[in-house]
C-alpha cells in the first residue's frame, strides 16, 4: 500500500508564479468590487464613510495570508 501522508508540493518558483497571478487577479477583483459597494454608502456620515473604507482597506488582507504563506512554504524533499 503506497504511503499517502506525504503531499506532493508544486515547487516553490511556480507556487510564486501562480500566486503573483492569482493575487493580481484578486486585486482587481477586489477593487472594483469594494469600490462599487462603497460608492452605495450615502454620505450621510464622515465617520461611517471612514469606518467602512478602513475596513475595506483592511479585509483583502486575510485571503492574501493565507496565499503567501501557501507560496513561501518549502519545497517538499
């Protein structure tokens, strides 16, 4: 029976091709998205308005850590 604990890896100069792509992409994706919503919010309030471009600012974030540590990580051996 073949040993299935070990993950074969993708080696880590295409990890970081695909990852550079995919992150492009997702930026793109998340500008225009994020900037579609925000420009719903009616300019009722400089502090809501504030509130919610630094929480745009900040949310693409989570999903990046999660692609960078995906790319950084060794190569298998």
């Amino acid at each position: 029976m073949p040993d299935t604990s070990t993950k074969k890896r993708l080696p880590m100069r295409l990890r970081k091709l695909i990852g550079m792509i995919v992150l492009i992409v997702w930026m793109t994706i998340y500008t225009l998205i994020a900037a579609a919503l925000l420009s719903l919010i009616p300019p009722i309030s400089f502090w809501l308005q504030l509130a919610c471009y630094i929480l745009a600012g900040l949310a693409w974030v989570i999903p990046v850590k999660y692609l960078l540590n995906w790319m950084q990580a060794p190569d298998a051996e």
